[in-house]
C-alpha cells in the first residue's frame, strides 16, 4: 500500500491483528478514531466532529501513512477532491485516512495483498522515478481568491479596499 513502509505497518498490524474482532470496516475506523462522531442530546443534534477518542498510535499511523501517500497519484486525486469540495488540509487527510482504513479492513478479511488500481501504462517508472502520464485537468486546483487588499497607511491595523486610492 502506498505511503505503508516497514515501520508504519509494524504498527498497524500490531494494534489491529488480524482484524477478526471488527465486525466492519465503520468499526476499525470508529476503534482508530477516524470516524466522524454526531454530538446529540435529546432532540439536538450538532453536526459531525473529528473523534477524540480512539487508538491513537493506530490513528497517528493511519494519518502519516495518508499523508506519506500524497505522492500516489489515486491518493493525490481522492485528497484533491475533498480540498475542492472545501475541506481543510488535515481534514482531506483524515478523509484519505479513512479510505486507506476501509481498504486496509478488506485487505485484512480476503487474505489479499494491496493490488494498485492504474493500469499498467500509468505505473512507476523504475529508470526515471516519475510517472508516464499527465495531470487530469480535474485535478488542477482552482485560482486562489484575490488577496489585493494591502495594509491601510494609518497606524492602525485597518485594511484599505484596492479602490481607496492611498
């Protein structure tokens, strides 16, 4: 699996074993702390949350090893996909860490090893190290907001409009 090294997958097999005792993969996540806890109480409910709670050596390994994934190009585009639908960047990345926890469950229950979903054309150049197929135009982020506003010159910590003309 990508961005899994020897060390990182030490670590998750340790704290999770075989995976027998998870009756799903929501359940791995919930027992990592990467699921999205609901706050309620009596007919109030406030929205999702990162957990607090959960194995967090388990959830340190699950969320480097996302963030050591970004190099991977199905892993770049999930990432990218979350920070245009607006998340923030640890957000994206626990997002990530989720997939890779789902995909991590299956691999545990069907005995299978990590199998990369590109096609053989797209796949990592030994010689060169680089991949041998461009960017989808889908994956370019869009232009930043304009951020032309500039210090106003009085001493004081006000903003000037581009317009203001000082």
């Amino acid at each position: 699996m990508p961005g899994v090294g020897v060390r990182t997958g030490a670590r998750i097999l340790l704290e999770v074993g075989d995976g027998s005792v998870f009756a799903s993969a929501g359940h791995l996540a919930s027992y990592a702390g990467i699921a999205p806890v609901t706050h309620r109480s009596g007919s109030s409910i406030r929205g999702e949350h990162p957990a607090r709670s959960g194995n967090h050596e388990l959830k340190r390994a699950l969320f480097l090893s996302a963030f050591a994934a970004l190099h991977d190009p199905a892993s770049r585009a999930y990432y990218t996909r979350k920070r245009d639908e607006g998340k923030k960047h640890n957000a994206a990345l626990i997002c990530l860490a989720r997939r890779r926890c789902d995909v991590l469950y299956t691999m545990l229950k069907t005995k299978q090893p990590y199998r990369d979903s590109r096609p053989a054309t797209a796949r990592v150049s030994t010689r060169t190290r680089s991949y041998t197929y461009a960017r989808s135009p889908q994956a370019v982020r869009p232009p930043r907001k304009d951020r032309s506003w500039n210090r106003h010159p009085s001493k004081t910590n006000r903003f000037c409009a581009p317009q203001c003309g000082c």
